[in-house]
C-alpha cells in the first residue's frame, strides 16, 4: 500500500496503443520532466515533486510496467529502449510540451530521457543527472555480477519475478545512510507485489544493451553522439559514490563530457541518492534552478 501522505497526488493517465501510461502533473510554470528507472516508479521523485510544484510544473511518468501504469504481458508490450523513449515523447508531445523542458533523470531514465533529448535538443534546457547513464557502459566498468544474472540466466528471471529478489535487494542495498523508513520501502516496492507485476522490472534487466548487435544499442549510441552538442546547457550531476552499478566510473564519464557541469558528490551515499542525500539535494536542485533561469 502506498502512504498518500508521501504520495499526496493526482493521478493523470495516457491513453497509448490500449495501454494506460500513469503521469503525476503537479504545479504550473516551466515544466520539470522527472523520469525514474528500475525498480521504482514516480515516488521516487516524491518529494522533489512537493518541493518544486509551487512554481514549477512537474511532470513525472510511470514507465509501461512500472508503478500505476498498466502491468501488460510481453505478448501486448515489447519492453524495448525504444518503446520507452517512444511512451515518453509522445506523453511530451499531448502535453504541448515542446520548449523550456529541464530533465531529471535517474538510473533507466538517464537513457530514456536523454533518448528523448536526441529527438528533440530543441525541448530541453536544463538537466539535472542522479546516478544514470546516457551512453555505452564505461569500458572500465564490468557489469555487476548479479545484473549479469538476471540479464542473462532463466534462474536470474524467477528470482527477479517469482523471488522478488531485484526490488527486495534495491531497497536493502539502495541507501547507505541508513535503511528506507518501513512506509518509503513498502511505497517503492507496492506497485510490484506478484509475479505478473514485476515483467518490466525483469525486462529491464535483460535488456541492457551491451554490445552491437543487442536490442536499443544502435540508439544506446546515438544518444552518446548527441551530448556532445549539449554541453552549453546548465547541468547539476547529485552522485552517490556508493551505488554498485553506476558508480566512479559513470561519474567519470559525466566529467568528461560535461566539465562545465555542477557536481555534487555524496561519499556515503548509495543508489536512491533522493532518499539517501534527501535534504541535500532538496536544497541544492532548486538552487541550481534559480541560478540558471530560463
């Protein structure tokens, strides 16, 4: 069950290809685009949310799969690199949203969003960069042992879906600080409470796109090709240094592309750097917001 006195939003939906795309629109003005990744859903950005809507519009999809979207079998949704970047524009485009977008994304959201960004620089302004990617895995990065699992072993799928394991481990391993509060943990994992409800949490897994020839690779690359053209738009990178997968060596990459960006750098922080780095980073994003107006 979720606590709506964390949650305490409207729900709005998308109607696309017979499915239902579940979006938070709080506030008005310039919109604020914050896209999740796996294995959460929009309260994830929860509090970001609460902090910005008095004077910014925030706009916060559900993936197809993910938190108050429809759940549909692999049979009716591909779960593909493209189908999100697709679901995503094309939530932008019924909105009229097309000028002044500032982008926050994290862990899946850095390539779905920024596959966004590929299609239309002209929308985006701003960004605003949690522990993701938006280019190949660094060469001195090895994937992780237990998303090797899950990506490529039929065992790796049942403890994702039957066993629960990869939302379960998220939460337990995804703040350093100190453990999620029982009603932020039972928030993040409500949306995933049976098998049929965790495909797209598995799909995500199985579908990181590693090497040529993978699905969503080709388009792993142009968004890579794109941020080189990016790098005179404001950019603040939050960082917790000890997240398992998008650790030193994404961050490295960030620098390298982006030195002109702000960095911000939590030594003890972990993968769920919002809950982690929680009053840190609700003071420093809006910041970074007002000293770089639209």
């Amino acid at each position: 069950m979720v606590d709506r006195q964390l949650y305490p939003f409207a729900s709005h939906y998308l109607s696309r290809n017979a499915l239902r795309l579940h979006y938070l629109d709080e506030g008005t003005g310039a919109p604020v685009l914050m896209v999740h990744g796996n294995p959460t859903w929009s309260f994830y950005y929860r509090d970001l949310v609460l902090k910005l809507r008095d004077r910014y519009r925030c706009i916060v999809p559900d993936h197809i799969g993910c938190g108050f979207s429809d759940k549909p079998s692999a049979a009716s949704y591909g779960y593909s690199l493209k189908e999100r970047i697709d679901d995503l524009e094309a939530l932008l485009q019924s909105l009229n949203l097309s000028e002044k977008i500032t982008l926050v994304v994290h862990d899946w959201g850095g390539m779905i969003g920024f596959g966004v960004v590929a299609r239309h620089p002209e929308w985006f302004r701003r960004f605003v960069v949690l522990n993701t990617a938006a280019f190949r895995l660094p060469a001195s990065k090895k994937l992780p042992l237990a998303l090797k699992l899950g990506r490529q072993t039929r065992l790796g799928e049942l403890l994702i879906r039957y066993g629960n394991m990869f939302c379960l481990q998220a939460a337990r391993i995804g703040t350093k600080r100190k453990p999620l509060a029982p009603a932020v943990r039972e928030g993040l994992l409500a949306p995933y409470d049976s098998p049929a409800d965790r495909i797209a949490i598995a799909r995500f897994v199985q579908t990181i796109p590693l090497k040529p020839g993978d699905p969503g690779y080709d388009l792993v690359e142009s968004v890579e090709s794109i941020l080189p053209t990016l790098t005179d738009r404001p950019m603040f990178v939050g960082w917790g240094m000890k997240d398992f997968v998008f650790d030193h060596h994404f961050l490295t990459e960030w620098k390298k592309r982006f030195p002109a960006a702000e960095y911000q750098e939590f030594p003890d922080c972990g993968h769920y750097i919002l809950e982690d780095a929680r009053s840190e980073l609700l003071e420093s994003i809006p910041r970074f917001l007002d000293q770089h107006p639209l």
